[in-house]
C-alpha cells in the first residue's frame, strides 16, 4: 500500500470495530483468541506499525484537551464527541484529558466555554465557532498563548485557529439543488431552511444551493432561507408561516440537524406528501421519514470521523509541532430509501458500545434521541 495502514483498514478488512482490533494488537484478555490471532496475521501482512508519535504522547506528559461544542437537538453533536474520546482511546491515549464543555445553544456560553478553556490553561481546543466574529478575539488570544485550535463543522475565518475539520459544504448545497432540480423537472418554487447566515457552514450551503440552481435550474424560484437559530419551536411557526405564504411550494432543503420541526410543520399544513425534502445528517427520529419517502433524501455529514479527524489533527500537532492539514474536507453521504439500511449497519459498527458512546438507531429503530 502507498499510505501507512492504519487502525481502520484493519477492521474495514476483518469486518470487525476498530475497538476490537485495538485491543487485539494490544493483548487485551476480552478479546476471542480465534479474533485476536487473525488481527495480528492481518496486521503483519499488510504492514501495519503502531503510531510511535501517540506511544511517545502517552509515555513523556500529560495533555489536556477542551472540546467545545453545542449541545444539539439530536444526535449530531453527541457522535461528534464520541469520535474525540474514540480516536483518544484508539491510538492508546490514556495520558490526555478531555474536558466537555458543552453550550446549550448557538453563542449562547459559546465565548464562556472558550475562556473557561484557556484559564484551565487548555493544551489544545476543538471548538464549533457558531459565532465567529465573537470569537475572534478570543480565539487570536490563544494563538499568541500558543494554544492551537481546531474548528469542527465550521470554520472561523482570519481568527488564527490551526485547522478546520468539516463536511464538503459547497458540495452538499450544489447537491442537494442538483437533486431537488432532477426531481422536480427544474420548475416550481423551493426553500432553504439553516440555523443562523453567521455560522459559516449553514452560510456556505445556502450560496451552494442558490448558485446551483441559478445555474442548471434558472426556471426554478427559490422563494424562502428560513432562519430558525436551532430552535425547534421557531423552526416549526416559520415554516407553517412559509407553508402558508407558499401553498404551491414544491421542495426544502433543510441544511441543518433541525429536520424534524420542519416535517412538523409540514404535516400540519397538510403539505407533506406535496413536498420534496431534502434533509441534513441520519438521526432516529429522521429514519421513518426516509424509510417511508417523506424525506427523498439526507445528506450525512459523518460527524463521528468529524470528531476523530479534529482530535487526530490537534494530537499531531501537539506531540510532533506539525499540522497535516489546515483543512481537512470530508465527502458527505447521500442516504435514500435504498441505501438506508446499509448506513445504519455501518453507524451501528461504528458505535459499538466496545468502540465508544452506543448508537441509538437500529435497522428496525424509530426511537427519539
């Protein structure tokens, strides 16, 4: 192979969780011999080596880390998290410290959390700038005090952070407009629906999907951004108030995680089944929805490699000085009725409850969050 083996292709290969190869190559007791022999064969012969830099981490001094983030209104946040602690774990991380600091909503303790971290005198923080201009200051603080910042889901630009981890934005717009376009045959009147134009992530799809459907779809009107600042109850009376105002209405991409009060409001409007809807990320209470085709599709922003990517950038910098990347993209997936299944085997893996926080969505779940 022309890049290092690592962690994830062993257990892509064997089919099991990376926990479980963790702790085979760490002679773990709870782990099947039968399991444990065919993880060291497989690690021999594709080249593995343990990652020295995280040995060398865990071995010379104590870090502490502050994750910063926004408490969420479904699963979102909480795969985030559990990516962290998952990739700390995986690369054998027992010396780090994490420290949660979670804000209930958009800048609402944002900047408290923030200075909460640096008078902890924080090592390193991963932090969801949903307000980056009130950062900034806070934020060129810690670059002067030498502590790096990694964004997570959105960037704060000219704020001096380190790197930024997220989701192809640009991308998940042009997609989401190139898919309402298609199926709505490139007519009739569609909506946008995001948290706040300031968090640069919602910002960025938004332009995306306009862009996109001014570019391939000009006879198409998008008539509505619907600013609901992660807030369910405002979510839901601003959509039936565009329902209203738009009875012949054909199509909404929600860019968000706030999807469920928006279907809300669709259904009382009686406007449901007259819809095609475009969601943001895979949650339980959303599963339904796709299953039945009230909700065409949801564009997954993988926030489980999200958190163990923004961990990995931030634990590279700390022990060697250099940052691999200063922005690191990810591909989002696109889940319809016929590859659902197939991603909630795969999150359900992912999650296992040897690997880190469970999963609460099954093939056969439609509990809430």
């Amino acid at each position: 192979m022309s890049r290092k083996v690592t962690l994830f292709d062993l257990a892509d290969a064997l089919g099991v969780s990376t926990g479980t190869v963790h702790r085979a190559l760490h002679g773990h007791r709870d782990v099947n011999p039968v399991t444990k022999t065919r993880v060291l064969q497989l690690a021999k012969s594709m080249g593995y080596k343990p990652n020295l830099a995280a040995r060398y981490l865990s071995l010379k001094r104590n870090y502490r880390i502050s994750v910063n983030t926004l408490k969420g209104t479904t699963s979102f946040w909480d795969q985030v998290r559990a990516g962290i602690e998952q990739e700390a774990k995986l690369l054998g991380l027992d010396s780090v410290e994490l420290d949660f600091r979670t804000f209930p909503r958009l800048a609402l303790g944002e900047r408290e959390a923030f200075e909460a971290a640096l008078k902890a005198k924080a090592d390193g923080i991963i932090a969801f700038p949903s307000h980056p201009q009130s950062l900034r200051g806070a934020m060129r603080r810690a670059a002067k005090m030498k502590v790096p910042v990694v964004c997570v889901a959105t960037d704060a630009p000219d704020a001096g952070r380190l790197a930024v981890v997220s989701i192809d934005t640009a991308g998940s717009g042009a997609l989401a407009a190139d898919l309402l376009g298609r199926m709505l045959n490139g007519k009739g009147k569609v909506a946008t629906t995001l948290s706040d134009p300031r968090i640069t992530e919602h910002a960025e799809k938004c332009q995306a999907f306009a862009d996109a459907l001014r570019t391939y779809y000009p006879a198409m009107q998008l008539v509505a951004q619907v600013e609901d600042h992660d807030v369910e109850t405002e979510a839901y009376d601003k959509c039936r108030a565009l329902f209203r105002e738009h009875p012949d209405l054909q199509g909404i991409y929600i860019t968000t995680e706030a999807s469920i009060p928006v279907l809300d409001a669709a259904r009382d409007a009686g406007m449901l089944s007259k819809l095609t809807i475009i969601s943001t990320d895979l949650f339980p209470a959303l599963v339904e929805h796709i299953r039945s085709g009230t909700v065409l599709a949801t564009i997954y922003q993988r926030p489980l490699m999200q958190g163990r990517m923004a961990f990995r950038v931030l634990h590279e910098y700390l022990v060697k000085g250099t940052c691999p990347s200063a922005q690191v993209t990810l591909a989002p997936h696109l889940v319809m009725r016929g590859n659902l299944e197939y991603f909630l085997r795969q999150a359900a893996r992912e999650m296992a409850p040897d690997d880190g926080v469970p999963l609460a969505m099954s093939a056969a779940g439609n509990g809430q969050d």
